[in-house]
C-alpha cells in the first residue's frame, strides 16, 4: 500500500516534468544545444519509476520503498510547508 503510494506521488512529479519540458518545446525555449542534455534528464523519472517495480517484483520491498523516497520525500515535505502556510493566520 505505502509503496503504491510513494509510486504514484512519483508518477505525477514524472508527469510535471514532462509537461514542464513539453511546455519549453512549445514555447521554443529550449535551445537545440541542450536538448540532449535534457531528453537525459527526462530519463531520471522512467528510472525512479521502473526499477522500484522491478525490485519488487523480485522480493526487495523495502529497498525499492527507499529508492521511491529519494525523489518523494522533498516533494511530501513541500507539500507539508505549504500546508502549514495554509493554516497559519497572518494577524497583527
């Protein structure tokens, strides 16, 4: 269950990468040099997305969970930061 979790908080930041370079190619904002630099880092989220599963799949659940929490755990806990910004009243 928290791997299918951390899997799928993975899968939409996979999914805002992509929109975010897809976004740069529609707008011409990214010049021909680096577009080989870049289609490598868009090669990162397939990684952090398939060999977790793989791992898996082979009986290492607990290895492929930590590996899910490298890219999971900056994006939980910006999430909890604007969280508490939206609790927090603002008075003087």
């Amino acid at each position: 269950m928290i791997f299918w979790m951390l899997w799928g908080l993975d899968l939409l930041i996979a999914l805002v990468w992509v929109w975010i370079f897809l976004m740069g190619l529609a707008r011409a904002s990214i010049s021909p040099f680096h577009v080989r630099r870049l289609m490598n880092m868009l090669g990162w989220p397939v990684i952090f997305l398939a060999i977790p599963v793989g791992l898996r799949h082979l009986g290492h659940g607990l290895i492929a969970a930590c590996i899910l929490l490298i890219p999971a755990a900056p994006a939980l806990l910006c999430g909890l930061f604007f969280l508490i910004l939206l609790k927090t009243k603002y008075t003087r």
